[in-house]
C-alpha cells in the first residue's frame, strides 16, 4: 500500500525531528560523564591548593609579645588590636572559597553536554576538596613563614622582660570538629546553590544537556490526515 504524497512529507518530517543519539552527533560529548565528573573534582581541588597559596601570601600575621612577669611568669600579648587579625585570616578564606565556589558554578554550567546531578554532586564534592586543599596548603605556608611561637624558649630575662613576636594566622575558626566541617561545606553550600539558581532559569527540562528530550506539545490530538478528530 502507497503512501500519499501527504502522508510521505509528514512521515519524512517526523523521521528529521527524532533525536540522534549516536557520537558523532552534533552536541554529543566527547569524553563520559564519569570523567567529566572527575575532572571537575580535580580541577577544583588543584584550584583550592592555589588559593590556599594566595591566602599565604595575603593574610596578615599576628604581632605580639612574650613578657616576663614580675612573679616570674612567662605571658603572650598583642599589640594594640592585632588579635583581629585571627578573624581577619579566617574570614578571607571563606570569602576566596567562596568566589572560587561562583566562578566555579559558572563555568561547570558551560559545559552544556553534562548538566545535570552528577556534575552538580562532582561541582560539591570538588569545593569540599578545594577547601581541604586550601586550608592544608594555606596552613603549611605560613606556618614555614612565621614558624612556630615557643613561648617556654622565649628569650626573656629580668634585664630583658620583652621579647616581641609575629604569630601566624589561622585557616580556622576554631579547632573543634563542627567549626572545621562548617568551614569545609561551606564552599560545596555556594557552589550547589548558584548552579541551582541557574537550573531553574533555564526553560528546558533537561537543561540542554546530552541526550535531548524532546520536551512535550500540549494541545488537541490530530489525526494522521492533519484533521481534527470529529467532535473538536
């Protein structure tokens, strides 16, 4: 049985329209979504150990003294304000985790072909990395710049009651378990957020990634001549 010329056109243009999922597609990407995944934790990761190095060189020490006591006792002060500097370095980490969590976001989100839960699971994962990194590379740094204050081996005598100090900054608000996993979420938080907000900016269900969905046509059913069924 022959097609009409009718019916051959529409059978043509519902042949162009269906979806080519094969490799070579236009669109298709060239690496899996397993090691797209991998390469955003990594690339973070290697991003947080570099802004660990910035935050070295950025955050200012802590200047004080170790002072003899006329009882004999060895005490540490800070000069003027200077013990400001201690929430000085630990909020500038969180402000460059931060940053680095948007740009982050931002640039994940280009790459179209893998938009979706993995890639956003891998964009919090890379930012708890980051941190991690940040904070290990941040540390070792200035603890080599400014060493280690010895209070015990301080040189401080009765003749000479002061000795002055430069302490280095911290990478943490404190030292206990729930300040530290705080400081290390809180890049992953930022990050899943922005790319959250611009998810539900765009129109398509499937976010454009790979493969298509064809995204539902709402209105009355039509019959395969192009009419309306009787009674429309």
């Amino acid at each position: 049985m022959s097609l009409s010329g009718e019916e051959q056109r529409a059978a043509m243009s519902v042949t162009s329209e269906e979806p080519v999922t094969g490799v070579d597609s236009p669109g298709a990407p060239r690496i899996s979504r397993t090691r797209a995944a991998l390469v955003i934790g990594v690339g973070l990761a290697a991003a947080g150990a570099a802004l660990g190095a910035l935050w070295a060189w950025l955050a200012p020490p802590i200047h004080g003294v170790v002072a003899l006591t006329r009882g004999g006792d060895r005490v540490k002060a800070y000069l003027g304000n200077e013990s400001d500097n201690f929430f000085l370095g630990e909020f500038l980490v969180l402000g460059l985790l931060g940053v680095l969590a948007v740009v982050a976001a931002v640039l994940v989100w280009q790459w179209r072909s893998h938009r979706g839960p993995v890639t956003v699971a891998a964009l919090a994962v890379g930012a708890v990395a980051a941190a991690g990194a940040a904070a290990g590379v941040g540390a070792a740094l200035v603890h080599w710049r400014y060493g280690t204050i010895d209070i015990a081996g301080a040189p401080v005598s009765p003749e000479h009651r002061v000795h002055y100090i430069i302490e280095a900054p911290a990478v943490f608000f404190g030292h206990s378990p729930l300040q530290i996993a705080a400081t290390a979420l809180f890049p992953a938080a930022i990050a899943a957020l922005t790319y959250a907000l611009i998810a539900v900016s765009t129109a398509r269900d499937d976010l454009g990634a790979w493969p298509p969905v064809d995204q539902p046509v709402i209105g009355p059913p039509v019959t395969e001549a192009g009419a309306l069924p009787s009674g429309q």
